[in-house]
C-alpha cells in the first residue's frame, strides 16, 4: 500500500528524534566514563585497566583475538609513540591472568 508524503516525513521525524535521544544516551554514559577516571593518575589508570582485563578474561568476554582487533582498530589513530604503548598494553594484558 503506498504511503503518502506527510506520513513518511512524520515517520522520519520519529525516527530522527530516537536516533537523537540514543546520542545523548551514549554521549551521557561516554561523560560519566570520562568523569570516572579523569582524576586518575597513571598508576591507578593502569591497576584499573588491568583489574578490569583480568575481571574480562575471567568471564570469558576478553581473549588474544579480541585484543588484536582492538589494536587494529585503534592503531591507524594513533602516532608511532602511542602504537608502541598499544602493543606493550596489549602484550602485557594478553600476558597477564
């Protein structure tokens, strides 16, 4: 059955206005990852970051394959100095139980 005009731009603009309150769903939750560690120092970055690895790989949700990918992904950002960080992270979460 073919739908008229205004019923498509109305069904746009339902639409368009989840697609905005999901935004500012994420963008509130990416705000209070930032506010959680934004005070942190590098030592208690890392203990959290190898905490929450060790808590992943226990729960079966991180593996050497997941890790990798990460890295893919991230690398083509990154500038030499922050790649060779990457792999020494990556190679030391890998490494760790």
């Amino acid at each position: 059955m073919p739908r008229d005009f205004k019923s498509f731009t109305n069904n746009q603009s339902k639409n368009t206005q989840n697609d905005k309150v999901s935004q500012n769903d994420k963008t509130s939750e990416y705000q209070e990852i930032i506010d959680k560690y934004k005070d942190m120092d590098n030592n208690e970055l890392m203990s959290n970051l190898f905490s929450e690895a060790s808590k992943l790989k226990r729960e079966g949700k991180l593996d050497s394959s997941t890790l990798s990918n990460l890295k893919s992904s991230l690398s083509p950002f990154l500038n030499s100095e922050q790649q060779d960080m990457l792999s020494s992270l990556i190679r030391a979460i890998d490494d760790s139980k």
